[in-house]
C-alpha cells in the first residue's frame, strides 16, 4: 500500500501545486481547538484541484488531504509523521470515516513540507509532537474527508439528475437509494473536480461512525515486519556517497587542525569534510567512512566548557534555585498558609540530562546544487528543515524539496534540524548527493538533552493532614525560549497559534512547558505558588523529551504528593483521592488504576505498590500503579504497571493501549537507567553498554484499561512515560521506606543494610 | 578484496575490505536495507540476520568470515516456516510501532521458534533480550512468540 512508492514525486507535484495556487482557492475552516477552550481557530485548507500540474488532471483533490484518481485510488497525504505513535493508522481513520471509503481502499503518502497546507492547528507550523495530532486535527481532517464525500455525492446526483439528499456514500462509492443505481468515485472524479466548494459539510453523529473507536489494524505493519519500510537512513539515491561525522567532543569546541593522510589510504574513503567544529568522511559506504574517520589525527580546540563537569551544572542549577521566579501560578496566600500549618514538608527533586536514542541514529541525505537542494530524511518539522536549508544553501525555500519519510523513533529528536544543518553543511562540500550517518557514539554524545531540572518543593498540611500550602519553585534550562528564538520567519503563525495567554507568559519569561504539569495539579491545593527560574547551562544543548514538561513535572508533584500522604499518615491513594472531588476524570481513572491493581492488598516484603496521577496533554487522564520488588542488593524490579486512561473519545483503542504500553517502558527506562553526565565538557556515556534501555527481560506486564467517553480527545503518545517514574518511584518507597527525590534511581541506595 | 556471499540463497560478489561488517555489505553495497543499524556494538541487535539458521549480530561479523555460509535476513525470512508464521503473528498482534528494530526482532524470533517449537517464557528473555526496542513493544513481542508457537503447533497436529 505505501511503501517505495509512499513519498517524493507525488508529493513534489503537490507542493508545486500548493505553491502555485494556495491563494486562489481556499476555504476557511472554524475548527474548535479543544474541548471547553472556547478560542476559533481559523484553518485554511487550499485546494490543489485548481492546479492542473498537480499530478494530472483525473486527479480529483478538493484539499490538501485527499487526492482520488480516475482509477478510484485514494490518496491520503499524511502530514504528520509516523514515528510508532500510530498516526499513520489514525489521521486515516479520520478521513476515510468521512470521506466514506475502507482502510484498506487508501493508498498514504509523506506530505511535502507546507505550514500554509499543513500546520499543526495547535502550534501554527507543520509539526508532529506534544501529543497533539489526534486532538489537534480531530475535526479538521474529518471536514477534509467530509468535503470530498459531499462533492462526489454532489457530483452523482448531477449525473444521475436527482436530489443529492437522496444519494449517499459508501465503500468508495455513491448509491442512489430509491434505484440501488452506483457510481464508483473514480467514475466521479472530473465531474467533482469542476464544482464549487460546498460552503459547509456536515459531519457525522459519533453514534454513526463505522471507523472511529474500532481497532483498526495499523496501515504501516505490513512493511515494518518484512523490510521494506523506508526508514530515512535506507534513502538510496543514484550516485549516493556515504559519510559519518565526528563534532567536537567538548560543546562549544573548534576544530583546530586534522591530518587526513592515513584516512585518505583507506579503500572506499572519498573526502574529508572539514567544519567550523566537526570532520567528516565520504566513503562508498558506512564501514570505509567509520573506519576513515577513526584513521584521522585530529586536534580540537576545545573552548571555554573544556573543564565542565554535572557537578558544576547542578551547583549552578541550586543556587539559582535560590532566587524568586517568574510566577507560573498563584493563588491565594501561600506564605501565610505556610506560617499557620501544623506541619510542613520540604524537599529538593533532581532530573538529569536524558539522551533521545532513537534505535534509527539521526541520519539525512541531502544533495545540494546550485539551484536547488533535496533532502531526505525522516523530520517531525519538515518546514524547519526546509527554511535551515534554504538559509544554509542560499536557495529560495522552495528550491528546497524535502522527501520525509517513516522515523525509526522520534521522542522529541527528530523536532530538531541540528542534524539536518550538519548534514547540508557537509553536502555543500560533496559533488552529489551524501547520506550522512551518525554512530551511535556520536548520536548519543551529540544529541540535544532532556534538561536537567532542580525543584524546590514544599507543602504546609492542616491538622487533618490536608494541604492548606503548596509552593513549588522549577529551576532548569527553557526550550521554550529557544525555540522561540529560532522560529524565524514562523514567529507570527506559532505566536497566532499559541494564543493570548501563552504569549503573555512568554513576554513574562516563563517558560510554560517547564511548568506543565506543576502549575494545574488535579487536587484541591489552596494558596498555591508555582515558580519558574531560568537557568541555561553552558554549552549543552536542550530540547524536548517524550512526556516534554510533565514528565518532569509529574513525577516531582507525584513523589511530593505521596510524602504528603506518609506525613499526613495516610494511604497514598486514599489520600490523593479526598484532593480530586472537583476533578472527576482524575478521580476516576485513580479509582479504576487502584482497583485493577488489587491496590491494599498484602504483598511480600521489599515488594509494593505506588501510584500517581496525571492530567495533561490536553484533556487526558491517567493513573498508573507500578508493583515493583526490590532485592537486597538494591536491584529493582518493576513487576506489573497497571494503567487506567481516560483520554476523551478515542479514535483506535489498540493505538491507545500500544501506546500506553510504549510510553511505561520508556519510562521506566528513564527511572531505572537513565542519565546523561558531562566531564571534560563531554557527554560520558555513548553506547547502549552505558547509556541502558530496558530490555524484554526487564519488562513488566502491563495491563491497561480505557474510559469510555465522548469528550473531546486528548494526546496519548506521551503521557504514559510521564506517569510511570512517579508511580515506580512510590512503589519504591512503600517497598522500601526509601524516598526517591533523584533520578535515575540509585540502587546503591536501596540495598538492604546488614 | 572481492568475496562471494551467499544471501537469502543467492551468491553476491563484493569488493570490499575483508574486515568490512556484514552489515554494512548488506545495507550499503547490496542495497539491502530491511538490516538496520542501531549501535555498532552487537549491543541492540538491530542488525540481526540468520547465519546458517543462527541469530547474528551482523555489525560485527567481518565479511571474511562468512564463507560460504547462508546468510538469511528480513527480505527473506518470511520464506521459511517459523519466519512465516512469526511475521504473521507480528501483524495479528500489531506488534510494531516505529518498527525501526523489528527486522532484528522477526529475525531472532524466527530462529528461537526454529529451534524450540514451544519457547518457555526464560527462552524468550534469552533469545530475545539482546533486541532493544525504544518503543517498548515487548509485552507484544513475547505474546506474539507463543501466539506463532500455538499456531506451529496446531501445523504441526494437522501434518
């Protein structure tokens, strides 16, 4: 269905046709952002149908979404990328429902890069991240597939002479019902293509979706478990040179000088690239290029973080963690609260840098000419990439063809184009196209890192126990302004998407994804203050991480809230559960959590149970109790994670469940192993020898239980990561009376004492 | 050095160094790119190919080493009786997300139901514990091993 053939030359016409008329015909989509928001945003969806060179003109191609061809074959151009989270299963699903025609009828293609076609209706520019596909294109790709739909029938009641209200769609096919008589769509496409716009289309009642809530199987599969997916590293291009990188070890270092002569003799070796602060080897392949770059005598200078070490970041990190903040939330009188508490409970929580490791290392293959550029790779930006070549190069953007493809793991890596820049920084330098391959090595020490994070917390308890005061100060680098930094020419689109509200916040210097997850916990805290203090630490780079701000967050209001819980001498869900009664979903996705996971009953020793709670993401809740054993020598286990999810109307169940199961276990590689440490400047670990992933003999079962429910949906590709650590962690406690305020969890510190 | 290969049944001839890995005469010089890289090492088993019904990591098996062996990998394994059945079992289960690591999944599956029909739950954490999967797809991949075990056998009652 989509393999080899998924990808560039349809959909370069379809960027020459967007290009060539995304002005001249449009309509205007009010879509509702999420559910209770309140706030219209205005969608254009351009239509290539206007534009005979898109493809050819038996193309029928009412938006950018669906294309359908003379021969019945439906086209779903996918812009958002499938990186595991199933979005290649579910944006269909959307579409088809409306568009009425199976699964199994419709052909995917990678979208070319285009904010005007395809931005994220949640950030202003065409990206996949934050969990934000399915709510964020909920309706707008259902008002895609309902436009084709409503055309086509249009155009058979033409054909047929009778009222449109008397034919209806089906199976890729419009029926005329008092005379059963047919028309296939490919029958109907050039008398569709020719009719206006309809000025509104009506979607269907929930109660009558066919698609939507079933578990359709994954259109993707098929290719994953023979081969023949195409991941971006699989690229083979006509003339295709092969190179591998080596940047400064130290962030901030220069390259000084490099002997080559050695590398030169290596069979298959090409060309030595010299950078401002990297080397690269163009061989016939990947084994002469590393074995080239390992030939080669460089010499680095090493910059102003040559003596850099974790220890120095965290010194930073604390004492900046002393200062006031950009309040993120306050309400009522925390200090006077404080003061009148019968108890009050204080702590310091500490996250590390985390390293992305995708299992594909980043990878691009770019061939530069003096008049345009082509790049392939697999991007969760694909219009950054875009822009930063076109910068790089010199070329007007659209000179610049990005071909995208599947991503061998994103997690928040693949949202940044540091390696497509390298990538074309070289590529200037190769006569004909690269594929530029990192090692892991050099994928792991050269990556852009979770932030380190320092959270000064505490809480004043009545003499119930209840919290009366909650304070919570967040110390740590901001992606926010970064990125913000970066968006260039996109900054009125991202800043019109974002809203008011997040605009002022960031006028104000607060960096709202590091506080997500802290400034809204469910439960009833009375005179709160949640704060945010800037701190970049030197030289090391940071961006999103699967979970971005909760996942952090989450776990330190979490563990904090389960201290409460054991100050207040109560049961840990006992406890959270009094705090949520104006919060339902959250109390009930806890209850459902507590009562699958036989939550009480008795366990055997250095065994137990922790849970935590989560709300993010949109409109999703879940709740997750991990049941973990730890041994004498301090070694954890975590034998059972049971997760309950109530994520508003979900579109496939099974995507839902797998993804659920997906974001525990790499949680629980985060809480169990992971840790990203600098000396001399340099990241530390490089391999999976040193930077561990969870493996199949480690992993918990995991049972997950879903909601019903008809809200609006909410993200689901990230929060079952962010709840996991807290619950892990919890369960650590009630296992072993050891309180886990850092991560990754220290096993030396949990060994049983003689 | 020119060596002659032979995979998936069919003999290759390449020019390359003699310590040049597998992998990288399967992906780059063969253009066969269902082998994926992942860390060089024999550390994630991405790489995972049959040689001579063995799984292997091909990052660090030097092309003079093959010999005559027979090199099988995800383009072909679906042509022998437990690849087919574990590739069915992969989709009746929707095993694969990113499905980046599942070439080296399908192919050390394949060969721990080649050689135990009925794998016990420690078979598969020995067979399958070298394969990392970032996605965490390996409460699926166990359940999809004894799913293709129970269907070998049901096979296996009819013949």
């Amino acid at each position: 269905m989509f393999p080899d053939r998924l990808g560039s030359s349809a959909a370069d016409g379809a960027a020459e046709a967007s290009r060539e008329c995304n002005l001249s015909r449009r309509t205007f989509l009010a879509v509702g952002a999420a559910a209770g928001g309140g706030l219209l945003l205005s969608v254009s969806l351009p239509a290539l149908s206007c534009n005979a060179k898109a493809a050819d003109v038996s193309t029928f191609a009412p938006n950018a979404f669906v294309r359908i061809g003379r021969d019945g074959g439906v086209t779903l151009m996918m812009h958002k990328v499938e990186m595991g989270q199933g979005t290649y299963t579910s944006m269909p699903m959307l579409l088809a429902e409306e568009l009425e025609v199976d699964l199994s009828q419709v052909r995917l293609e990678h979208a070319p890069p285009s904010d005007d076609l395809y931005a994220e209706p949640l950030f202003g520019v065409q990206e996949t991240g934050g969990s934000t596909s399915v709510r964020g294109n909920w309706e707008l790709l259902r008002h895609a597939g309902a436009t084709a739909r409503s055309l086509l029938v249009a155009a058979a009641a033409q054909s047929w002479t009778v009222d449109e209200n008397s034919c209806h769609a089906a199976r890729g096919e419009v029926i005329h019902g008092p005379t059963g008589r047919r028309l296939s769509y490919g029958a109907l496409v050039d008398k569709a293509a020719a009719l206006p716009l309809p000025r509104k289309v009506q979607l269907k009642d929930p109660k009558d979706f066919k698609l939507i809530g079933t578990p359709a199987k994954r259109l993707d599969a098929p290719d994953k478990v023979n081969g023949t997916a195409q991941f971006g590293i699989d690229v083979k291009v006509p003339g295709m040179k092969v190179a591998t990188v080596a940047a400064c070890p130290v962030f901030g270092g220069k390259l000084a000088s490099v002997d080559d002569s050695k590398a030169k003799a290596i069979k298959g070796v090409h060309q030595i690239v010299r950078l401002n602060d990297a080397v690269a080897v163009v061989a016939d392949h990947m084994w002469a290029a590393k074995q080239g770059l390992a030939a080669l005598d460089i010499r680095w200078d090493e910059g102003p973080n040559a003596k850099l070490s974790t220890a120095d970041i965290v010194q930073q990190l604390a004492a900046a963690s002393q200062r006031p903040g950009v309040v993120a939330r306050r309400e009522g009188d925390p200090a006077k609260a404080m003061a009148s508490a019968t108890q009050k409970v204080e702590a310091v929580y500490e996250v590390p840098f985390l390293a992305h490791a995708t299992m594909e290392p980043v990878n691009c293959t770019v061939h530069v000419r003096p008049d345009s550029c082509d790049i392939w790779v697999g991007t969760q930006v694909p219009t950054f990439a875009q822009t930063a070549a076109a910068k790089l190069t010199g070329l007007p953007p659209e000179r610049v063809r990005v071909h995208n493809h599947l991503l061998g793991g994103g997690f928040g890596r693949r949202l940044e184009v540091d390696f497509i820049v390298r990538a074309v920084e070289i590529a200037k330098q190769v006569a004909g196209p690269v594929k530029v391959v990192w090692t892991r090595e050099e994928d792991i020490q050269h990556d852009m890192y979770r932030p380190y994070y320092y959270d000064r917390i505490a809480a004043g308890l009545d003499e119930h126990g209840k919290p009366i005061a909650w304070t919570h100060r967040i110390t740590g680098s901001s992606i926010m302004a970064r990125v913000t930094s970066e968006l260039f020419p996109k900054t009125l689109r991202v800043m019109r998407a974002a809203g008011l509200h997040n605009l002022i916040a960031m006028v104000r210097g607060l960096d709202v994804d590091a506080v997500d997850g802290a400034a809204e916990p469910p439960y009833a805290l009375p005179n709160i203050r949640v704060e945010y203090v800037r701190q970049e630490p030197p030289g090391i780079p940071t961006a999103f991480w699967r979970g971005v701000g909760p996942t952090h967050n989450i776990f330190v209001v979490e563990s904090f809230i389960d201290e409460l819980a054991v100050a207040a001498k109560q049961d840990p869900f006992e406890y959270r559960r009094a705090l949520l009664d104006k919060s339902l979903r959250a109390k009930a996705v806890l209850e459902l959590a507590a009562e699958q996971a036989g939550w009480g009953k008795p366990l055997p020793p250095r065994s137990g149970r922790g849970i935590a709670l989560l709300h993010a993401f949109g409109e999703t809740y879940i709740a997750e109790v991990a049941e973990v054993s730890v041994s004498k020598e301090g070694d954890v286990r975590v034998q059972r994670v049971v997760c309950a999810v109530d994520c508003g109307t979900i579109v496939n169940p099974d995507t839902v469940k797998a993804q659920m199961e997906s974001g525990i276990i790499f949680g629980i590689t985060a809480a169990l192993f992971g840790e990203i440490t600098i000396k001399d400047g340099r990241v530390e670990q490089g391999n999976f020898d040193d930077y561990q992933m969870l493996r199949i003999n480690e992993a918990p079962s995991i049972d997950v239980h879903l909601v019903k429910s008809t809200e609006a949906p909410g993200g689901v590709g990230e929060p079952g990561t962010s709840a996991v650590i807290p619950a892990v962690a919890n369960a650590i406690f009630a296992a072993t009376g050891k309180r886990v305020r850092k991560l990754p969890i220290d096993s030396a510190q949990l060994r049983e004492l003689q | 050095m020119a060596y002659t290969i032979k995979v998936n049944m069919v003999d290759h001839s390449v020019d390359v160094d003699g310590d040049t890995a597998l992998l990288w005469v399967l992906r780059d010089v063969l253009g066969m790119t269902g082998t994926k890289f992942g860390c060089g090492k024999a550390l994630c088993g991405a790489c995972t190919v049959l040689i001579n019904d063995i799984a292997t990591r091909s990052c660090i098996v030097t092309i003079d080493s093959v010999g005559t062996a027979a090199i099988t990998t995800i383009e072909a394994i679906g042509n022998t009786p437990s690849g087919k059945k574990i590739q069915k079992a992969w989709l009746d289960l929707e095993v694969v997300q990113c499905g980046y690591c599942q070439s080296g999944q399908i192919m050390a599956a394949s060969a721990l139901l080649a050689s135990k029909p009925n794998p016990r739950d420690a078979d598969i954490d020995d067979a399958m514990a070298g394969i990392i999967c970032r996605c965490g797809t390996y409460v699926r991949i166990r359940e999809a091993i004894k799913h293709a075990a129970q269907s070998a056998g049901t096979n296996e009652q009819r013949g």
